[in-house]
C-alpha cells in the first residue's frame, strides 16, 4: 500500500465549464469541486480520494489487532477462563448482531454489483470462507492458551508468506521480485524468535501455526469474494459469522469441558467485561481487515499487520511480564527491516532502475573506447 501525500502535486485548473480543480496526478485529487458556473451556483462534492477510506481503516485494524490479542490472552490468564472455542463463538455472536444492526438500518449495501442476490458459487465460496475463518480464529485462541502472546504474534509475522505462496500458486499473480525477498528477514526473524522462546510448548506452537496457515488462505478468500464478486464487507461478515458461529458452538460443546465451568454469576464481573471488549474488538477488526483488502490486496494486509507486533511485544512486557532473549529480540529486528522493504519496494526498485539506466554499460564502454575521432592513426 503506498500513500502518497499531496504536498508535491501542482493543481491544474480545469476551463470554467468543468469548473474542476484536480491535481496532475490521478492518485492525488482533491476532495471538493470549485464551484458550478450556473446561475445558482453552489458546491459538488466529488467522491473522497481512497486515502481517506484507507488511512482510518488501516488505523482501526491495527489498533484492534493489538488489543484483541492482549484481552483475550488476559481473559486466558488473569481470570483461568480455559474456554478459547465458546469465546471464539461468542466473537461470531457479536458480529452477527452488530452486521444485522447495520443491514437492517440500510447503513449498508447487501451486495455491491449484480441483482442483488448471490450466485449459487458465491454461497459455496463464502460457506468456504466460514470454515476457514472459525478454524483460523479457534486455533488462535487455543494457542493463547499454551504460549506467550509474544512468541504467538511473531509466529502470526509468516503469514504474508503463504499469503504470496497461495496468490502466486494457485491464482496466478505476479508481485514485484522485491516482495518476495521481504519475505527472507520475515520468516528468518520468526524463526530466531521460535528458538529464542523461553517458554517453548510444542502443542501451543502447533495452534498458532496451523492459525498463521489458516490467516494466509482465509485473507485470498476474502480478497475474491470483496474484489471479484464484489460483496460489501459488512454484509459479507453477516454471510460468514452465522455458519462459523453454528461450527464453534458445537465444537465448543462437543470438546470443551463444560463441568469446570461455573455459573456466570460466580466469575468476576470485570471478565464479562473483558470478554464484550474482546467481542467488539473482534467485530472491528475484521470490519477493518474487509476494507484494508478491499482497497489493497491480501498480502499488504498482513505486512501491515506484522507494525502490531511492536504493540503488542510492548503489551506483553507490561501486561504478562513476558521475557524475551537477545534472539527474540534479533529476530523482531528482522521481521520489521522486511515490513520496510515490502512497503517500499516499488521506490526501491524505481530507484535501482533508474541507476542502472544511468550508469553505463562495460560493453558501451569499450565500443566507445575502440572508436579513433577520423583523420588520427596511431
């Protein structure tokens, strides 16, 4: 994702009949219309630059992103509430409630292109979808019971490589050779940050990678039926929410051990507390991630993801008193240089163009040596 500023764009002005101000590049308009020509003059709004969808959007997701991991970790931990699936289900109830408040009050669109009415394929894509998403966000959970959210979080930094895998596989696209080298510090920093874990447990460490697997397929799902099949996001987690919620309730009752669990009554009010936030911050979230995919692609997404991790390294420090080694620490470093070269490949490799167009070549070089002005023999 690339959001350039408008400080270096000239306005041009339109004739009067447009009565038009817009900048000299496309990506840099501005947001109002000069005012009309006409005898009754007035103001035309013209539709906000995507930067400003985008920035607010983005802003959402990875505020979300950092506070959902630290609440339900707390909600883990603090209080022993060993029931990570009935909290994913209760995730998918929220978002069930939230979407159906905003469809029904016509907030939002159903679907953005067609009839209308969603075609028998994209039932089966988003019924896809739902099974992929409550199995990613149920492993995640599980996980947080077993590891520190620190090593979990730089587990979840790998996701943007079977994110480009599965892309590039099974759909066909081409990314810049820069986007896949950023994905070399990524994966080498998860890496030192798996052997430099203090608190290693194997059976956590398999949740969040069958997680992380899941994260990767789930967001090329989600970038088809958003940019292909062109559902609203909103509507599109309404689609989703009620078979994944019928899916973790029952796994929930089948597999959990419900004789633990007390009654409401008897937990502290401050965890129901905790589970609304986490609830709602679950909704957001993944409100967020719809409209970050939706104006970017699936692999920006989770390389934006991967700035959380400081946010939430920082939380686990202060919240859990997590302990991380010097190669913990290397492999943090190495995760964001990768961010930097992935959010700036294309000035990088602009840059590295331009100097090979510059500089020149050795053959050009010895042509021109070879060449004698006329009229001069040795």
């Amino acid at each position: 994702m690339t959001a350039d500023g408008l400080s270096g764009c000239g306005a041009t002005a339109r004739t009067e009949g447009s009565a038009e101000l817009e900048t000299g590049d496309e990506g840099c308009r501005w947001m109002v219309d000069s005012r009309v020509a006409s005898g009754q003059g007035g103001w035309r709004w013209r539709r906000p630059p995507e930067v400003l969808y985008l920035v607010p959007a983005v802003s959402v997701w990875l505020v979300t992103g950092t506070t959902i991991s630290s609440l339900n970790k707390w909600i883990f931990t603090v209080y022993n509430f060993r029931y990570p699936l009935l909290l994913s289900a209760l995730h998918m109830l929220t978002a069930i409630v939230v979407d159906y408040g905003l469809i029904k009050l016509q907030l939002v669109p159903h679907v953005a292109a067609g009839d209308g009415h969603l075609r028998a394929e994209a039932k089966c894509k988003v019924f896809l979808l739902s099974l992929t998403f409550c199995a990613s966000i149920a492993f995640g959970n599980m996980g947080l019971s077993y590891v520190q959210l620190s090593f979990a979080q730089m587990i979840y930094t790998t996701t943007p490589i079977f994110t480009l895998a599965i892309s590039s596989l099974v759909l066909g696209k081409q990314h810049h050779i820069l986007k896949y080298t950023a994905m070399m510090p990524i994966c080498l920093g998860a890496s030192f940050s798996v052997l430099g874990e203090v608190q290693f447990d194997q059976t956590g460490c398999l949740f969040v990678l069958a997680a992380t697997m899941l994260r990767g397929i789930k967001s090329i799902q989600q970038s088809i039926l958003l940019q292909e099949e062109k559902i609203h996001s909103v509507f599109l987690l309404y689609l989703m929410a009620i078979p994944s919620f019928l899916i973790l309730a029952v796994a929930a009752l089948v597999l959990e051990n419900w004789a633990g669990l007390k009654s409401p009554l008897h937990y502290d009010r401050c965890l129901w507390l905790f589970i609304l936030l986490s609830c709602l911050s679950s909704v957001l979230y993944n409100l967020a991630s719809c409209c970050v995919i939706t104006r970017t692609s699936a692999v920006t997404l989770h390389i934006l993801g991967n700035l959380s991790v400081v946010g939430n390294l920082l939380l686990s420090q202060l919240l859990f008193d997590s302990k991380l080694s010097a190669l913990s620490c290397a492999g943090v470093v190495l995760t964001l240089s990768g961010v930097l070269i992935y959010q700036n490949s294309e000035y990088i490799g602009g840059y590295l163009d331009s100097r090979c167009m510059r500089s020149p070549s050795p053959e050009s070089d010895g042509g021109q040596q070879g060449i004698k002005p006329p009229g001069k023999v040795d």
